[in-house]
C-alpha cells in the first residue's frame, strides 16, 4: 500500500511538472506570435524648414549699432533692414 501511494504521488508530481512544461512551451510560442505580428510603427514626416532669410553684412551708421557691421535683410525691392536697429538703408550694388 505505501508502494502505491508513492507511486501515485510520484505520478501526480510528474503529470504536473509536464503540465508546467507544457504551458511554458504555449506561452512562449504564443508571444513570439504576438510579437511577430506588432504593427511597424510609421516613420514620422520630414520636418520641413523656412527658407533661410539671406543677410548681407554692412556697417550700420547708428549710434545704436555703434557703427559696427551687422546682418541686414532684404526689406522690399532696393532695400536691406539692420537686425539690430530696424533702420532701413538701400542695398549696395553688388
């Protein structure tokens, strides 16, 4: 009698370590699935940058700018803008 109830618990300790494998086999095929079947994610856009702002550097004859050479922009047909001070000047010819 204590030969079966040994092999019983014996058989019980088995079916479940095999029960234990087995769903470990399951759940690990079953993410490989999952992860195998994830969406790609979409790439995002290109951002798309202003034109740069083109700059000729002159002596600005003001106080304010100190009579330095500073960046002016274009401001209309003819003329540049200082970007320190605002003044507008004609451009020079190139």
């Amino acid at each position: 009698m204590a030969d079966l109830l040994a092999l019983g618990l014996l058989g019980l300790l088995l079916l479940g370590a095999a029960t234990l494998a087995a769903a470990l086999v399951c759940a690990t095929v079953a993410a490989g699935r999952a992860l195998r079947r994830r969406p790609v994610p979409e790439p995002l856009p290109a951002a798309e940058l202003p034109a740069p702002r083109l700059f000729v550097w002159l002596a600005c004859h003001t106080p304010r700018c100190g009579h330095l050479e500073t960046a002016h922009y274009p401001a209309g047909p003819g003329y540049v803008m200082c970007d320190q001070c605002g003044t507008h000047r004609r451009a020079p010819s190139s």
